[in-house]
C-alpha cells in the first residue's frame, strides 16, 4: 500500500538530546595485530548467486574455523586514504576490542620475537599499539579498549591482576593519547569462549571486574567505566523469530551469562551501560544456527528492522536497574555476527543502518559503534584497499546532515514509513527528516510545507556495492577525495519517493 506523509516540522516535540558521537566504530584488535579473522566472501557470494556454506561438525564451532577464518596482515593506520575518510566521518569514538583483545599480549619491550607467550594467541607491539594512538589523534577521536583477561594473564583461582593493563594505559596516557573508556572485557557473557580462564564463572567475572575498575579509578580516574559488553542471554531474541524459538547464542557457545549474573553484587558502580547488538548471524555460522540467520530476502522486511528497536528496549530496562540515568552505549553493532551478511558490504544493508541510528536516537541517549571500520564484510570501508562501501555513504550523510536534538515525529514505524526528524547539523534553524522506504513494490508520497533540500539514495540493484545520492554514483575520485555531495533543491508540495530508496529532507 502507498504510504502517505505529510511532513510538519512547526510541529514536532523535542524528545532528546543525544551524544555528537552517536556513530562511531570499532577497528578490531586482530586487525592492529594482524592474524585470523573471519574469511572473505567471494563476489558471487555477495551477489547472491553462490551459496556460502560450512558443514557443521560435532566438534563445536572452533572447530569449524580453519574453514570460516584466513590470516591477515596488520592494518596500515598510517594509510593517507584511511585517515582522510576517517576524519571526514567527524570525531567518533574509537574501539579498539574484540574477542581478540582477550587474549592478546602486550609485548611493549620486543621479548617475545612475534611469538605469544603461553596462555595468550595474538601480540601487540609498542609499534602497533603507537599507530593506533597516532590515528586517533590524527581523526580526532576517542579512545576506547578492552583488557586481556586470559589464561597466560592468570588462573581461575588466581585474581586478575593489572601487570598488562598498566602497559597500555601507561604507554598511551605518555603518549598523549590516553585511553577515555574502558570495558574489562569483550563478551564476557561467555565466559571460556572468549577466551576467559579454563572454569572461569561469573563469580569470577564480578571478582575481577570490581579489581580492574578499582584499579582504574586509583590510577586513570578519568577512564569512563563501561559494561558489561554482552552479546545474548537476558531473553534476547537473537536471530529469526520461529514458533519454535529462535536458539540463542548458547546453541554456538554452550551456557551463556546474563547481565545479573555479571553486575548482581558488584562493588564499583559503572558510569555507562554497553550491549552488543547484531541481528542474528551471518551465512559463515548459519549451518550451527539456523535460527540465529535471516535470509537476505528478509533483510527489509518490518520483522528484520525492528529488531535494533527490540534489543534496545531489553537492555533499557537492565541499564535503569544497573546504571539509572547513564547513557546507553552499542559497543559492537552490525547486521551479523560472524564478519557480516553476504550482502552486509552492499546497499540493502543500509536500510538497517540508518533504521538503526534513527530508531535508537528516539529511544535512549548514547553511542553506536558500528562494527568494523575496515575488517571483514560489514566494515565501513573495503579492507586493504579502503574502499568506501555504501554505508560509509549513508553514515557520512547521517553525520553531515543530522543534527544532536531529536524530535517526536508522530510517525508510526511502517513499511515504507521509517520516518525520523532531527535538528539541523549546520546549527541553522530549521529539521532534518530522514525518510526510509523500505518497501519492495509500493512508493512513499510526501507532502512539503515549504521547500527542501532533498538527498536520496538509491542503487541499481538492492545487493549493488555502489550507491546513488540523486541519480550520481558515490564514488572516490581519482585522487581518492569524496565526491559531490550536494543535495537537489525541491519546491514544496508531493515529492515521491519509489521504492527501496531512503531520504534525507533539509527543511
């Protein structure tokens, strides 16, 4: 059916103002040390045409990744086309975690020769770890970690302890770049499989957690504390609704913690609540948990788009139990788990994108880290060669366009009619809507009281790595700069938008 919106700007009720850092992203710690990460997509993967596909085996999931995994270089952070299209995304924090950073050994004085000590699988040089620290100055960024937290760190019977955490907090606090948000570490819901101490409980947890924020607020008072960074658990419906049951995160992991099983009791209160949100898992774990993937021809339907909203609400209620008043941070957000969907490095992914940023903003007050910058299929930009793929696009004009107070359209969400408003990002008098037509058949009409400056994003074909802003491609120039992105001028009165296109309004 034919959606019909009349926009009324004069007419809209504050709701909130968030953070200007509202999207920001993560750049994983396998990616600065280099090593496995999750294996690549063919093209004709992500276009749809050849299946992705891994039999499962009897020996669990890490059994599987010599099959779902390839080796990597480090990222080159010094890379100038990296840098510029960082930058011009705006300040945003800057995560640098992962399942990954567990288990990773900061080998700050070159004893260990590249090779892990005992207990430990990845190294992080003190050249590695300056590169880092030299990117986030040099995009003006925050700096955000997680700690080791493994066998080769301590034992189950022995306490956490900070012989590694002062090496990095150390290391970047003298190097002028100190780090202004920590977790203690990643996922820690569940427990041995990211890479916790064999027999590790949440009992554990709440004792080492309490150790490392009183360590933190001894030595870096300034660090915001952050978590508990879970995936799953808390009646998350993690994956595709069925009659059934959806299966969780515990089908892949075995038993997974909730939030109360990882706060209840603890000592040091945190200053921000996190959570992890994906939509499910992408094709790469599909075999071992069907229900946790959806299709791609699902993936703009209203049941697919509403589960950011969902999360978000569960976790709402845990961060007013655990953390009244504190801002609400999505420490890893994309469209699945697993190094993303086939088509999560394509335009039909950022639908989601955008429904996301706008359907949070309406809900709570804090940060989206977009889950990657640069690795595997849902990073912002193509790995290696920095390519920017079509939600680089959108995020950028989301940043550009959509200012920090957040209104009350009194728009139902509706196929057709994901509709936001925003203030102006220029400062100018004045609302930003963001209109997403979601529908595969049917147009939105919409009705202007005055003229607008309209950006509408497009694409040939909804699994297309390219995008169109007003009919031109967005694409780099030949000198690696962004191209014009200037907005076509409308005239009030019916404006419509077809199908599968997504728009963002200057009133």
């Amino acid at each position: 059916m034919v959606q019909h919106l009349t926009l009324n700007p004069s007419g809209l009720q504050l709701l909130r103002q968030v953070n200007p850092r509202l999207m920001s992203y993560n750049i994983e710690f396998a990616e600065v040390t280099g090593g496995t990460f999750w294996k690549a997509y063919t093209p004709e993967q992500i276009d749809g045409t050849e299946e992705f596909y891994v039999e499962p085996t009897s020996e669990g999931i890490t059994a599987m990744y010599k099959d779902l995994m390839q080796e990597y270089a480090p990222i080159d952070l010094t890379n100038p086309k990296l840098r510029y299209l960082a930058k011009s995304l705006g300040s945003a924090w800057i995560r640098v975690s992962g399942t990954w950073a567990t288990k990773t050994y900061y080998d700050f004085d070159g004893k260990t020769d590249g090779q892990a000590p005992e207990g430990y699988l990845n190294v992080l040089t003190k050249e590695q770890w300056l590169g880092v620290l030299d990117f986030v100055k040099a995009v003006n960024g925050k700096l955000m970690v997680s700690l080791a937290n493994c066998p080769g760190l301590h034992s189950v019977e022995e306490p956490w302890h900070p012989a590694e955490a002062e090496k990095l907090f150390g290391l970047s606090a003298s190097y002028g770049v100190p780090i202004a948000a920590a977790e203690f570490t990643n996922e820690p819901n569940m427990m041995e499989e990211t890479g916790f101490p064999k027999g590790y409980t949440a009992e554990h947890y709440r004792r080492d957690q309490d150790l490392f924020f009183t360590w933190l607020d001894e030595h870096y008072p300034d660090c915001l504390k952050v978590g508990p960074s879970t995936t799953g658990g808390d009646n998350i419906v993690f994956g595709k609704p069925t009659e059934n049951g959806t299966g969780g995160v515990e089908q892949l992991v075995g038993e997974v913690a909730n939030c109360s099983d990882l706060l209840d009791g603890t000592q040091v209160p945190l200053d921000v609540f996190s959570y992890h949100y994906y939509n499910g898992v992408s094709e790469r774990l599909a075999s071992v948990l069907p229900n946790g993937h959806w299709p791609a021809d699902e993936a703009l339907s209203e049941e697919y788009l509403e589960v950011a909203a969902k999360f978000c609400q569960t976790y709402l209620s845990l961060r007013d139990q655990y953390v009244p008043g504190a801002e609400m941070w999505v420490t890893e957000s994309g469209d699945a788990g697993g190094g993303g969907n086939t088509w999560a490095s394509t335009f039909m992914d950022v639908f989601r994108t955008l429904n996301e940023l706008g359907t949070f903003a309406t809900l709570t007050d804090g940060v989206v880290f977009h889950n990657t910058l640069a690795a595997s299929d849902y990073g912002f930009l193509a790995r290696e060669v920095f390519d920017p793929r079509p939600n680089y696009f959108a995020v950028l004009l989301w940043n550009q366009l959509m200012g920090n107070q957040v209104y009350d359209t009194g728009e139902s969400i509706r196929e057709g009619a994901h509709v936001f408003a925003h203030s102006r990002k220029d400062g100018k008098d004045g609302v930003v809507y963001l209109v997403i037509n979601n529908s595969k058949t049917e147009e939105t009409v919409i009705t202007l009281p005055k003229s607008a400056a309209l950006y509408q994003l497009s694409a040939e074909d909804i699994r297309a790595r390219e995008m169109q802003l007003n009919g031109q491609l967005l694409t780099l120039t030949a000198e690696n700069q962004l191209p014009d992105l200037s907005a076509e001028t409308i005239s009030e009165g019916e404006i419509t938008l077809p199908p599968l296109t997504i728009a963002f309004l200057v009133l």
